[in-house]
C-alpha cells in the first residue's frame, strides 16, 4: 500500500500560533466582560465559575459542535465530541482499556523505558535540546506502545497523528492522514480480535458491556483520537513544566531534592500553562450566563486558559508555583467530558521529569541559548515552548 509523505517538523507548531502571553488580555476581560463576544462572532467565557457552569451543563451545551467538526478526520464516533446517552455507553466501554492496574503495568514496564530510551541519547553529552529530543517524541512512543504497536511504525504514524490534530491549518493532509490510519488500524484490529494480548486495541476489541460491543468503526475514531490527542497535549505539557521548573530553580531544586512534591507541581504547572487554552460548544436552549442571555444555536467558547488564571481562586495566578494550596483546576475538562487519559498524562509527565533529574544532575537552562533562541511558551490555542536548551553534568 502507498502512503502519502508527511513531514513531522512541518506540523511542530502548527495550530499553536504566535502569541507569547494571552494571560493580561485575559484578566481584563474577566473583569470588564465576562462573557463577550470574540472576533469569531462567538460567545468567549472567561472566568472560572461560568466556564465551570457552561462545561457541566451537557445538555444546554452539548459538544455535538465538536463532533460535526472532528469527525472528518476522526470518523463518526470521537468520543470528545459525543452527547448522552451515546458517549456514555462509548466512554464506558473504552474506559475499561485504562484501569488503575493496567496504568500501574504501564509506568514499570512502558512509560519508564521509553523515557530512559531517549535520555540515553543525550545522557553523555551534558547538554540537550529537550523539546526536539525528548518531549516532542516520547508521549507518540507511550502511545505506541500501550497501543501494542510495532516500533517500527513510529515514522508512520506520529506524523499522521500530527496531521490530524492540525486539520484546520492543512485540511487535505489531515483527511489523508485520517484515512490512512483508519486502514493501517483495521488490520491491526482484525488481528487483535483473533489473538487479544494485553495492550489497549486488544481491550477494545473485547470490551463488553451489558452484551454490547464495540464496532470497527467505534474502535477507529477512539484510536485516531487517542493518537494525537496523547501525543500532542502530553509533549506541550511536559514542555511547559520543564520550562516552569527551569525559569523557578529553587523550585526546581525543592523538586530535586523531594520527589513527593511532583503530583503538586504537575497540577500546578498543568493550571499555570494548560496545553489547550479552549474548546467550544453549541447551546442548545436559551440560557442565562452571568449577565449575558445566550440563545439557542449560538456558539460558546469556554476559555479554560482564563479560567486557570482567575484570582478568585489564586492568588497570584500568572505565577508557577508548586507549593501554593492545591486548588482544582480544570485543564482536563469538566463533567462527562473529563479527558480519559488524564492519568495517563499525568503518570508520562511524572515519569519523564522524574527520570530527567535522576538521570542529568544539575539540569538548569542553557543561558547563552536561552537568550540567543528567546526562549518562551508560547501559542494561541495550544501552548508550549518550541525549543529547551539544556546543560547538565554529563554520565
């Protein structure tokens, strides 16, 4: 079978966009307009308590919107854009692919040796680029792997999964990709239905509930979600927490120092620098939201970068800080559309850090290439650095 040319690096930034720090227009918009129109003619919601309200409320606000417009690359069932009762019975049959004890197995025996496996490709050196060498790859290889996929596909489909998730920039190479990975995955399925091993297609080729099933065409809208889904939110993540540890080096240092502070300081970074500033969705009744009416078949994004950054729940809110008092945020959504791989996420991020200061001893910021590249997170609806310049002591 012939298969499109994609090119990895044309898809790095992609959706992300060039703005360095949406965090000042955000608070003035909290304050003045809550919930305003943006330039999209869309409803903007920005602070905490509406953005909350509007994400919980699935039935004045569905995410069929999402659905309409993902399914062109991801096929007729992508669970993040699915209402009730529909991705219920989805959500609870994929769901059994992600038990606890399945995550603990992947930790030991997947997630740590593909960390490991790309910081040997710099352990020695004593310097690294982290994004191009470490955070970029690692969450596609996890994916792999807990998808029981050969490794020799890697450069099939990573950058498929990337042209995907960038559908709106390069709308034919992310149908073509879509496709692509729908027939590389249905053979890979047809075989896991005959001889199940332990990875995650295997589950969802046998996952039952109440006598039902998973179709083929369920399976690959899942997998084609979950494919640059974890590989492109995890690699900004992980980016954004080595980049708020290595601008704050005492807190990098108390990190170092006591490893039982890095599920703090993964909240705190995942709120301080959330991989997706924001989704949408349609309302489906006449609603009220803080002082605004907004109709029926009207278009509401909900800002979760704002809402993270709202100083009616933190003080100081544009800082990172790991040992502020924990307080939930909600960068991995909200109700029934909590992100499923949340602990998956969290779990690469933990593990890719953790190994990072096991493994290179006085990792700090380069700062003759810190300052030659301005290095900074950046983006307007996804957000990460693009480039980590690093020194260590070598192995």
């Amino acid at each position: 079978m012939s298969y499109a040319a994609f090119d990895v690096m044309g898809q790095f930034s992609g959706v992300a966009g060039d703005v360095r720090d949406p965090y000042p227009r955000f608070h003035a918009l909290r304050r003045d307009t809550p919930v305003a129109r943006n330039p999209d003619g869309q409803w903007e919601i920005y602070t905490y308590d509406l953005v909350s309200q509007v994400m919980r409320d699935n039935v004045a606000y569905p995410s069929g919107v999402i659905r309409e417009l993902m399914s062109v690359v991801m096929g007729p069932y992508p669970l993040v854009g699915m209402d009730e009762p529909e991705h219920k019975r989805l959500r609870s049959l994929v769901a059994q692919g992600f038990r606890q004890k399945t995550l603990a197995h992947w930790d030991a025996d997947l997630v740590v040796p593909v960390v490991d496996e790309m910081i040997d490709g710099f352990a020695a050196r004593g310097s690294a680029e982290l994004v191009s060498e470490f955070t970029y790859q690692y969450p596609a290889m996890v994916i792999a792997e807990v998808l029981g996929l050969p490794r020799e596909d890697h450069s099939f489909f990573h950058p498929r999964a990337l042209a995907v998730i960038n559908v709106s920039v390069r709308p034919d190479e992310g149908i073509t990709a879509s496709a692509e990975l729908r027939d590389y995955f249905a053979d890979i399925v047809e075989e896991r239905r005959a001889d199940p091993g332990t990875d995650i297609i295997s589950e969802l080729t046998q996952a039952e509930l109440d006598g039902e099933r998973l179709r083929d065409e369920e399976i690959f809208s899942f997998l084609r979600l979950l494919l640059p889904a974890g590989a492109e939110t995890t690699y900004r993540a992980t980016g954004s927490f080595l980049f708020g540890l290595l601008t704050n080096p005492d807190q990098m240092q108390a990190l170092r120092d006591d490893r039982a502070l890095v599920g703090q300081a993964i909240e705190e970074s995942i709120r301080w620098e959330p991989p997706l500033l924001i989704t949408s969705r349609e309302c489906a009744r006449t609603t009220r939201v803080g002082d605004v009416t907004i109709e029926a078949g009207e278009m509401v994004t909900v800002n979760v970068g704002s809402a993270n950054h709202d100083p009616t729940r933190w003080n100081h809110p544009d800082d990172f800080d790991l040992f502020r008092p924990a307080v939930p945020h909600i960068s991995f959504g909200h109700g029934v559309h909590m992100c499923l791989g949340m602990h998956l996420a969290r779990m690469e991020m933990a593990s890719a850090v953790s190994r990072l200061l096991d493994r290179c001893p006085n990792l700090r910021a380069d700062p003759e290439r810190w300052e030659a590249d301005d290095v900074h997170i950046h983006g307007e609806r996804f957000r990460s650095p693009t480039t980590l310049p690093v020194l260590f002591d070598a192995a």
